[in-house]
C-alpha cells in the first residue's frame, strides 16, 4: 500500500482542518493513507488446521526408538 509521510509546520494546515490548540504553531508530521474502499482486499484463505485424514497409527508408532536406531 502507498503512502506519503511528511512533516511541516501545523500553520500550512490551518486551512484546511481546524487544529487543536496543542497542534498549532509547532511542526506536525502528516500521513496520507488511501481510503478505505480504495485499498485492494486480500483474499480470504481458508486454513484448515488439524491432521490430515488416513488410517490411525499403530501403538508401536509412539514407542521411542531402539538405540541402535538412535547411533544412526
């Protein structure tokens, strides 16, 4: 998303919004976004979390494993 950022002196702007006192006569920084119907949505992903479907693991699959296995 684009976007400008500049900082100025708060009497340039007098004219154009109305500045709270603790704004006016000091240096503001201005940030200029676009709109909030001008900027593209990003698309809806759905994200399924979870494991993913299959036959169940057997028992022996949570057994730790032989040392032998472990040296390799």
């Amino acid at each position: 998303m684009e976007y400008l950022r500049q900082t100025l002196g708060s009497a340039l702007l007098s004219d154009i919004f109305d500045l709270p006192q603790s704004l006016q006569d000091k240096k503001v920084e201005v940030i200029i976004l676009p709109a909030e119907g001008d900027i593209p949505q990003k698309p809806n992903y759905k994200v399924q979390l979870g494991f993913l479907s299959g036959p169940p693991l057997p028992d022996s699959f949570f057994d730790p494993l032989p040392e032998e296995d472990l040296q390799v």
